[in-house]
C-alpha cells in the first residue's frame, strides 16, 4: 500500500523544512526524487537530502532551480524527465514568508512573496502537465497551511493571502485536469517545527510559541514528517479519487 516503486517526483524547495521531509518520505515509498534548492548556501543541504534518500537505497537528483523564474522551471523539468523519464509527482513546496503587517509591508515584499508562492506555484503546474500528460498519470501536491483557510494569528498578510490563493488554485486545476489521471490536492499545514518557524514565530517573541502551542488540541508541535507522510498518501495510487482536496494537517488546531 502506497508503494511509488517506478513513480517519478519533484519537490519544489526541498532542502530543508517539510520540503526535506516531503521528499525523504517520497525517497523511502519508493519515488525517485528530484530535490531542489534555490540559493548557493542551499546547496549543501540539498545534497544532504539526496544523499539521505542515496543511502536508503532509492535514487535522488539536485536540482537548482528559482520557481519564481519560468526559464529556471522548464530547465528543471526538462532535466527530470532527462534524468528517470518522466514526471509523475509534483510537490509544490518551495515558498517564503516575512514578519511584517499592514503597516509595514511594502509593496516590493508583497510582490516577492507572491511570486515564490503562487506563481511558483503556477509556472511548475503548468510546466510539469504535459510530461504527466504523456503516461496519463500525475499527482499535483500544493504544500498550503492553515493561515490559507483561517488568516495569520500574528499578521502575516501577504503570506495567508498567498496561501489561501493556493486552495483555489488546486481545486480549479483538479477540475481542469480531473478526467486525465491527475489529481490536484493541498495539504494544509498547522504549526511545525521548522526554520522558518524559528524564524518567524520564535525569535521575534518567544512567548508567541507557549501561546500558540495552547491553540493546539493535542498539546504540541507538528513534525515535517507529518506533512511527509500525508504527501505520500496523496501521491499514491490509493489516492486516485480523491481531487480538489486539502488535509489538514494541523493537531485539531483547525477543525472543519
């Protein structure tokens, strides 16, 4: 049961975070995994990952690629489908977040977070169809969180607006693509313990994490391993009819 031996796949933003994890449990299920980074101080974890998903017997490439820029999305497409043949899995993780509000959100950030989180999101979708398109199989997995569905606790405008732009997004995909073999999910994140996390919750006020973890049904943070897991379920054949969905991922923190 959800066995990917023979399956193909590419995370998006993967050399850290739940995109390391997506593509380690991608790894062990059986996929070959193409781990992608995006900047020079990267690369060395990127390689770490790869080599991880190496030692356990599965096949893993690096991919240096900017979702944000179309060229740089054709040219990693072009090299997995060089590399194993086809595509068969698209995990659209890569994405960033800032610590800003309303008042101090400039447009300039606006726009930067937009494009690494929806448009990313857009130019690998778009780029990676017609290669799953080719075996009539693909499965488009939207790496969203919770602030998509209910907003930011601490303000993050442009980053929940980006995220919940992500659920429409797939849920219009998985229409345009539902008799083809392809499904189109979300996975919708609660609070993980991640760098950013770090970065964005802990050091700008640690009495943020005591009050966010009182949020959380079952009394703690998540792992990326969780969205790694729920990542292998959607990527599977098992999951061939479930489309135009988001699991949420999140402790009971949001229940619907």
């Amino acid at each position: 049961m959800f066995d990917l031996t023979g399956r193909t796949a590419l995370v998006t933003g993967s050399a850290r975070g739940i995109g390391a994890a997506v593509a380690r449990c991608l790894g062990e299920a059986g996929a070959a995994v193409a781990v992608n980074y995006v900047s020079e101080r990267s690369k060395e974890s990127a390689e770490q990952v790869a080599s991880e998903i190496r030692a356990r017997g599965g096949k893993a490439i690096v991919l240096r690629g900017d979702v944000a820029r179309e060229d740089d999305v054709q040219a990693m497409i072009a090299e997995v489908d060089k590399a194993f043949g086809r595509l068969d899995i698209l995990c659209n993780n890569a994405g960033i977040n800032s610590n800003f509000t309303i008042d101090t959100l400039t447009l300039a950030e606006w726009q930067r977070i937009q494009d690494v989180n929806i448009t990313g999101c857009f130019l690998c979708s778009k780029h990676a169809l017609p290669v799953m398109r080719r075996n009539g199989y693909g499965r488009v997995i939207l790496i969203s969180s919770m602030v998509g569905e209910q907003g930011a606790l601490f303000g993050q405008l442009h980053y929940a607006a980006t995220k919940g732009a992500q659920l429409a997004f797939a849920k219009t995909l998985a229409r345009t693509v539902a008799t083809e073999g392809i499904t189109v999910n979300c996975i919708a994140p609660g609070v993980h313990m991640t760098e950013t996390l770090n970065e964005i919750l802990v050091a700008s006020d640690p009495n943020r994490m005591d009050a966010t973890v009182e949020r959380i049904p079952m009394g703690k943070i998540g792992t990326c391993e969780d969205i790694g897991y729920a990542a292998v379920y959607l990527a599977s054949e098992e999951a061939g009819y479930l489309t135009g969905a988001t699991i949420d991922v999140n402790g009971g923190m949001l229940m619907r």
